[in-house]
C-alpha cells in the first residue's frame, strides 16, 4: 500500500527534536524522515532566521514544521525553507496549546477549513518541495468523520497531496497539551477510512505507535506511520523499524557504534558553544531496557552538564555499559 520510499517518520516535538536530537537519530535510523520542531511564522520572519533555519546535512530527509495562519506568512517561511534545502515543508494544524490557540493556528486551523486550503495553496505556490499539512481527526463538537473528510476534501482541492494525521481529536479548553496527547481515544479506523475515500492523497498516521508489529500493521491501511515519544523514549525502536524495509543481513550499526558516530559531531559543535548536556540529553535512552542502561543514562546525566564536559564523557558512559551491550547491533522484535 505504502507510495513512500521509506514510510516511517519522526514526529515533530517541541524541545525534543531538536537539531542535535535529529542528528542523533540519524546516526540510527539512514532512512526515516525526520521533522524539526514547530517553528513559528513571526519567529521566522521577525527572529533569529539563520538559527532557527540551521541543521547539519546528514539530518535529510528533513522536514520543517510551521506554525502560522497567514497564508502569505506562510508562503514566505515555506520558500525561506525551501531555500535552506528542507526536503518538505509542514503546517502544523495539530497542536491545541494556549500560546498557539491566541496565535490562532495549531489544532484551532481545524475549526477553519477554508483557511488552511488558502495557507496551502499559497504555500504550494511558493516551493516546489512537498507541503503537507499535520492535524488531529478533529476538535471539541466538531469530531465527526463527516467533517473531518469535507475538512480533508478541501485540503485536497487545494493540491495537498501528503497528510499526517494524529489519530485523536483535541479538546482546546480545558486539557494540557500533555493531556490532549493520552485522554482523547485514539481512533485509527477514522484515519484507515481517510485512506480508503482519498486514494490518491498520501496518509500518514500518528498516535500511540509503540512497536514493530504496530508499525507493520498500520502500514497495511496507509501509506506511512510517524512515532514521536516512542521514538524518543526508545530511539533502537527506529532500528528494529528499519529492519522491516531492509533485505535479511543488511549491516547494521551498534548502539557503541552509534556512540562513536556521535564522537566528531559532538567535538563540532562544542567548538561552537554548544554544551555537551545540550546533545547528549536525547541519547539517555539509548540503552533503554539492556543491561547497563541505568549506568549509561546516570553517568551522562551526572558528568555532561558540567562546564569542561567533552566527548570523552560519551566514552567513559559507554565504558560503563557491558560489551556485549553495546556491540548487539539487533534487538529482538518484542524487545
Ligand atoms: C514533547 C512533545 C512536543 C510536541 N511538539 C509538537 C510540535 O511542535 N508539533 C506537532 O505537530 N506536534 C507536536 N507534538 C505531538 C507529536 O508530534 C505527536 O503528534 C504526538 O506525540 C502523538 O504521537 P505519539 O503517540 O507517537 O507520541 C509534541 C509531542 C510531544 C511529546
């Protein structure tokens, strides 16, 4: 069923994919697409551009996610993307945060159909790079799947040709984002339905997805899947993904590999003030589950912050981990 070269995605999250997260799941994962956090319109066209454009090549496939409502805001930050080399560009009409409902954009966009058909078409005009859009099957009283298809049909018409859905509706008053990520049930079937009224649209779903035989089950109903705190949570997740697409045998990196991988990006960018704990937060859970994944995690966290922490720190980390620990390039498929 599946149109993309490679089907599985890393979500975007606020504070944890970061340019250092990404680079670091790179290392594990060559082929799953990755996407930035969400990046604002006004923190584009009036902040740190050049900062916030910033990624280092080995992150492609990369994908930048917006945030923004004004169609040609958004077509100005899209061909800004498109000019730093982003691979696509995505609107975020999923996020149901106070900070971004006063902005008007995130999941409130849902409640406004004709609005994100404009951003867009005006988008799409823009760049010649894919815009998808990233949404939720709906919000508060409006959660039909009637209007969650007259939602997508507009999309439709106005070129979209990739959608990421989360597979939960957001309530905008009342929960926390953390909330409206657990409470609201998760409803693949809306989404599996998605696929089968729009053939032709590429359908992407997000929400909950936690294993291998999860990811291989959903890809028998759409075109891709996109984990977020799985991912991050249990970054050899994205190996044992992988290993669904690979031929029987392909080589496969170690997790002490990935580590040495780390090692020159890591020296890079401490040479440009980037502190050590700034990079080596998102590969805490390395480990996660296996012998010696506590002594890793507690040996970063209590050395990397410190002001002369360098690369030798990851070593002396992986020192703590057993051999055979960090040499098993393969994990069992329930591990
Ligand atoms: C810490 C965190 C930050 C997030 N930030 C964003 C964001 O910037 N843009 C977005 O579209 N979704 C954001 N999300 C939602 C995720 O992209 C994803 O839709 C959600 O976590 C459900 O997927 P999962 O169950 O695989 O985690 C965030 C989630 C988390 C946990």
């Amino acid at each position: 069923m599946s149109v993309n070269r490679f089907p599985v995605s890393v979500a975007p999250m606020m504070d944890w994919t970061d340019r250092h997260c990404r680079y670091f799941l790179r290392q594990l994962a060559p082929r799953v697409r990755l996407y930035t956090e969400m990046i604002t319109t006004a923190a584009l066209i009036h902040g740190a551009r050049e900062r916030l454009l910033a990624y280092d090549r080995q992150e492609h496939p990369l994908a930048i996610q917006l945030g923004g409502s004004e169609p040609q805001e958004l077509a100005f930050c899209a061909a800004l993307a498109q000019a730093a080399g982003y691979d696509e560009v995505n609107l975020n009409v999923g996020c149901p945060s106070d900070r971004v409902q006063s902005g008007r954009f995130g999941a409130c966009l849902m409640l406004e159909p004709a609005r994100v058909a404009d951003c867009v078409r005006a988008m799409r005009e823009a760049v010649t790079v894919p815009v998808t859009v990233k949404c939720r099957i709906g919000v508060d009283q409006r959660d039909s799947y009637a209007e969650l298809a007259e939602f997508v049909a507009g999309l439709l018409d106005a070129g979209l040709r990739h959608l990421v859905v989360h597979a939960r509706k957001a309530w905008l008053q009342g929960l926390s984002p953390r909330q409206n990520r657990d409470i609201p049930p998760l409803r693949y079937e809306q989404v599996y339905r998605l696929k089968l009224d729009f053939p032709t649209l590429e359908v992407t779903l997000n929400g909950g997805i936690a294993d291998v035989p999860a990811i291989a089950r959903h890809l028998r109903q759409v075109d891709g899947v996109m984990l977020g705190r799985a991912a991050y949570h249990d970054p050899w997740l994205l190996v044992a993904a992988q290993s669904l697409f690979e031929a029987p045998g392909a080589p496969r990196r170690s997790r002490a590999q990935v580590v040495a991988a780390m090692l020159p990006y890591v020296e890079a960018q401490l040479q440009r003030g980037t502190r050590l704990q700034q990079i080596t937060r998102h590969m805490l859970d390395l480990f996660q589950g296996l012998p010696g994944a506590r002594a890793w995690r507690r040996y970063l966290s209590e050395n990397a912050h410190r002001d002369t922490a360098g690369p030798e720190v990851l070593r002396q980390a992986l020192a703590r981990v057993p051999a055979e620990t960090g040499a098993a390039a393969t994990r069992t498929l329930a591990g």
